[in-house]
C-alpha cells in the first residue's frame, strides 16, 4: 500500500559485506535527500562513496536492496506523500518540488509504487 513505502527502510537488510561501509552510506543518503529535486548522478554518488560507477552500483544494490535510481523514485514518492498528507499544495506543484520533470511522470511513478493516483491517495487522506 501506499503507506508502505514510508516503512519501507526499516525492513531493508544492509549488508556491509559487499556493500558500503554505514559512515559512506549515510553519506550518500544524505545526499540523495538533499537533491531530491535535482536528482542525483551515478558519478556524483560514486565520487562521495570514494569508489568507481561500477563499484558503487553494486556496492549500494547489496547495501539498500534496490539500484541507486530506484531508491533516489523511491525517496521522491515518500516526499510527495508527506507533501500530499500534509499540505493542500497543487499536485502539480508537488511533482516539481520532489523532483518530477512533470506531473504525467509523476502520476504514473506514484501509480506504480503505491496502487493509487495522488489524487486517489489524497482523498483518502482528507
């Protein structure tokens, strides 16, 4: 459900064998948060682990469970969902805010990880 994606850390396994190392994890979490909007690239996120492309995208897959691109959606949806839960602001405006080129992408990304359309899942929650 659509709640789920909120939880959804918790339950992720974080290998340090084969993965990356917590500190260089938190590292680049951090920084996939804070560029959520802008997004970030495969390179930038290697250059801050210290590793290569290749390296880096093994090396997270192992440690989260899910490809760098794949957490960066999935960081977006949780950020709209609270946007949505929270505010009254334009979906539209909340898809560039978390980082969507525009609200079709948006809609179909947030269909396919939660079940609902924003639209849907805002009236549920008001």
């Amino acid at each position: 459900g659509p709640l789920a994606l909120e939880g959804q850390e918790a339950g992720l396994r974080q290998s340090t064998r084969g993965g990356l190392a917590p500190g260089v994890l938190r590292r680049v979490r951090s920084h996939i948060e804070d560029h959520l909007a802008t997004g970030a690239d495969l390179l930038s996120l290697a250059q801050l682990a210290g590793v290569s492309c290749c390296h880096f995208s093994r090396a997270f897959k192992r440690s989260m469970g899910m490809p760098a691109h794949h957490y960066l959606i999935t960081r977006r949806i949780s950020a709209a969902i609270a946007l949505i839960r929270d505010t009254d602001r334009a979906l539209s405006d909340i898809s560039l805010e978390v980082g969507f080129a525009d609200q079709s992408h948006f809609s179909r990304t947030f269909v396919q990880l939660t079940g609902l359309t924003p639209g849907d899942f805002r009236h549920r929650c008001h």
